[in-house]
C-alpha cells in the first residue's frame, strides 16, 4: 500500500488539540453552561413557521447585512437593558466564536498582541493563535477579580491591539464594576500599535455572554459605549435565551468597528434558516427573560450551600458556580460522573465549575457531591 503524503500542517499546530469539552449522555449536564430549559412550544412553532418560509427562498442568497436581524437584536438589547442603539451599532455572527474571530482578524494579526487575563474563557487562546498573535495573559486577584493595577500595566507594557476581558468572567463569575471598566477604558485610549507614527487605541472587548444573569445592579458595559468608542460589547443568544443550537452571536459597537468587521467578514456568512429562526425566537424575549430570576435564586443557593460545605465560592454573576479547592479535582469530578452528574474540570488548580440546571439536576449535583466527600 503507498505511503500517505504528509500534509502541510502549520507547524505551531502540531501539538494542539481541539476543543473538547466531554459530551456525554447523563443525567445530569452541567459542563458547558446551557439553559437548562429548551425553548417553549410556542417559540418551536414560531421557529419552525418562520425556518418554513425561508426556506422557501434557499435558492437565493440570504441577506449579507441581515437588517431584519440586527433590528430585532437592537430592539432586544433595548429591552433588556434599557439602552437604544442604531442597526448600524448591531452585528451579528455564527455564535460568539465567530465574532471574536472576526474581531480579531481585523484588530488583531501577524506581529500584534492581544491581552487577557489568568483564569478566564479557554478559547481565547485559541482565537488569538488563529489570528497568528501573541497572547499575554496578567494575573488575577486572589479573589479572582480583576486586577486593575495589573491590566494597566500590561496595556502599558505589550501595547495590545485588543484586550479580551470577560464580564462576567468565565470560569469564575466573578464581575467587574463600571468604575474599574472606566478605568481600562481611559487607559486604553491610546495604548494599541504604533501605525504610521500615531499611537493607537486598544480596542477593549468586554464580553458579556453572561450579562442577562447578572444580579440587579451589576450595570452592563453597553452605558459606555457612547463615551468610548474603541469599546465593543460582545453578547450570545446561547446561554441566557436558551439558544446554544442555534449559534448565534452578537455585538454592539461604534459604527467604525462594523464598518472594520465588514472588510474581513465572510459573505453571507448567517444563513438564511438561522436568520429567520433567530428573529422568531427574538419575539419571545419576554417569557426568556423571566426565567432568569429563578436561575439566579438557584445558583445563589448553590454558591450558598456550598460555602456552607467549606469550600472557597468566588461570587458569581453568571450561571454556575466555581468552587474548592480540591486536593485531587479529576478524582471528584470522576466519581460525580459514575454517579451521572457532568460538570467541568476548569479555572484555578484544584477547582470545579458546574453549571445551573433544573431543580432536578441542582439536587443530583447536592447529593452526589455529598456521596463523594464523605
């Protein structure tokens, strides 16, 4: 038999492996931060009509600016949180995934450096070795907050084109205040590459694919849009609206940012089936947006329980909870999965994050926990 050819895999790819976060079938899911609840009947119908026409029409093209979509995304960000923006300040892609590989195609590149923090989402290096950067991580706080202090002196010191800062943050949870956002901000303003002898700004992508599970208060960085305009708010449609299969993400930005987007964007890159089912499902932003009361209340009795139990609980935003440490994490999160409980191996040494569920799944979670630490 001949001999394969070998391939001409880049060579800083020769040891990476792909994302893999388990997919298991069990009882109890609780890795990847979903809604526990799919979508009601009356959003499957509608989904379901409005795919039905589209698909009428996939004989054409979509539409490659998506206007109807981004309308409707404005109208819900404006719901939500009170704030109206333009469907020129609107973008939308195949999940957050695609947006920061957008973002970061334009911003980003050869010979550039984007900055992050320890302890945070585990594609951002990802994201930025598909954009052939440098990625330079500063510490957190040992409360894993942010540590302002040190952000500002990593956006003086590596000059980053963008700095990628999850609010809030996963795996943690844990939520910067608009003051310290200010701060970054105003930093920021001139600390990206040198291009043609004028220092430019870090463009700052606070992501918030958390935001709607903040606790009341907690404001959104969407406020500072208006008086920074190297700022871009990065949000999803999979986790608080319940939406993870249908891959849609979102972000809201100076019209400059759209515009720079635009030059790198792949044509007709949003379907026209994920169009039409992502405005169908918009139209029920309402009943999606009651649930998250009662997810809250939950995850705060989790964090609560668990502190209880003696383990260290940093105060989460989001919709699951980070807690330990364990001597041997890989043995518990094992030992939960003999016992049909799926949760995530991620974040500091020694720590465990498991996602908010159903009330029946929070339960299994309490027991088995129990069962495995006596």
């Amino acid at each position: 038999m001949e001999q394969s050819p070998l391939l001409p895999l880049r060579e800083e790819l020769a040891q990476v492996t792909p994302y893999g976060a388990p997919q298991l079938d069990v009882a109890a899911r609780l890795n990847v931060n979903e809604n526990p609840y799919p979508p009601s009947p009356g959003m499957i119908a509608d989904i379901t009509q409005a795919v039905a026409r589209a698909a009428e029409g996939l004989n054409r093209y979509p539409d490659r600016d998506f206007t109807a979509l981004r309308k409707a995304l404005a109208g819900y960000v404006r719901r939500e949180s009170g704030l109206s923006f333009p469907v020129e300040q609107i973008w939308a892609a195949n999940g957050s995934n695609e947006v920061m590989a957008q973002l970061l195609g334009a911003y980003a590149g050869p010979g550039r450096t984007v900055l992050g923090t320890e302890y945070s989402y585990s594609m951002y290096p990802e994201y930025v070795r598909g954009a052939h950067s440098r990625y330079v991580r500063v510490p957190r706080r040992s409360d894993y907050n942010v540590d302002v202090d040190a952000l500002l002196q990593g956006l003086r010191e590596v000059s980053p084109s963008v700095l990628l800062l999850a609010n809030p943050n996963n795996p943690t949870g844990t939520a910067s205040s608009e003051a310290e956002l200010i701060q970054i901000l105003q930093q920021a303003r001139e600390t990206g590459p040198v291009i043609d002898d004028r220092r430019t700004a870090t463009v700052v992508v606070v992501d918030e694919a958390y935001a709607e599970f903040r606790s009341p208060g907690q404001p959104s960085a969407l406020a500072l849009l208006e008086k920074f305009p190297h700022l871009v708010v990065s949000r999803t449609m999979s986790k608080s609206f319940g939406m993870a299969g249908l891959r849609l993400g979102y972000l809201v930005a100076a019209p400059e940012v759209i515009a720079d987007i635009m030059r790198v964007r792949l044509p007709y890159h949003l379907s026209a089936l994920t169009q039409a089912a992502a405005i169908a499902a918009l139209g029920h932003a309402e009943e999606q947006l009651r649930q998250l009361a009662e997810l809250r209340e939950r995850r705060d009795n989790l964090a609560s329980w668990l502190e209880s139990k003696g383990y260290t609980v940093p105060r989460t935003q989001a919709n699951f909870v980070l807690f330990g440490p364990f001597p041997d994490r890989h043995q518990i999160f094992s030992d939960l999965l003999d016992r049909g409980v799926l949760i995530r191996e991620v974040g500091p040494e020694g720590f465990l994050r498991v996602s908010i569920g159903t009330s029946q799944e929070d339960q299994a979670f309490r027991q088995a926990l129990e069962e495995v630490t006596r």
